[in-house]
C-alpha cells in the first residue's frame, strides 16, 4: 500500500493498534473482522484508553474500508 511519508507514522500506529487487537481475539477465525468492529465501537463511545488524533482516526477509517472491500 503506498503512502505519502508524512501519513506513515499514523498508519503504522493504527498497524500497531489492529494488530493488538486481534492478538487479544481467542477466535483466530474472525479476529480481523472483530478487532475492526471492536476499534470502531471504541472509537464511537469513546471507552477506548489510547487517545487517537484526527489524522490517525483517519487513516483507521481508511484502513476499515480498505478491509471491508477487500472482504467484499
């Protein structure tokens, strides 16, 4: 996936933040599609612990319709 060098950072942190979420999935299975879930929900009630700026919020969204497209 290209990215400009100034987004590179957010997307590694977002990398960082999905790939600690599926490692925290028992269900291997479907650990992608509910670590994304998971994120989104976070993300929406505001319960997530980790402060996210725009810019990386951004790059999430990106990412999570990145997925979904790919699923499709």
């Amino acid at each position: 996936m290209f990215a400009p060098p100034e987004d590179k950072p957010g997307l590694k942190a977002a990398s960082e933040l999905l790939n600690e979420e599926i490692g925290a999935i028992p269900d291997k299975a479907n650990a992608l599609m509910l670590a994304s879930l998971n994120l989104a929900f976070k993300q929406m009630t505001g319960s997530s612990h980790k402060e996210i700026d725009k810019k990386t919020n951004a790059k999430i969204e990106q990412l999570s319709k990145s997925l979904e497209k790919a699923l499709d």
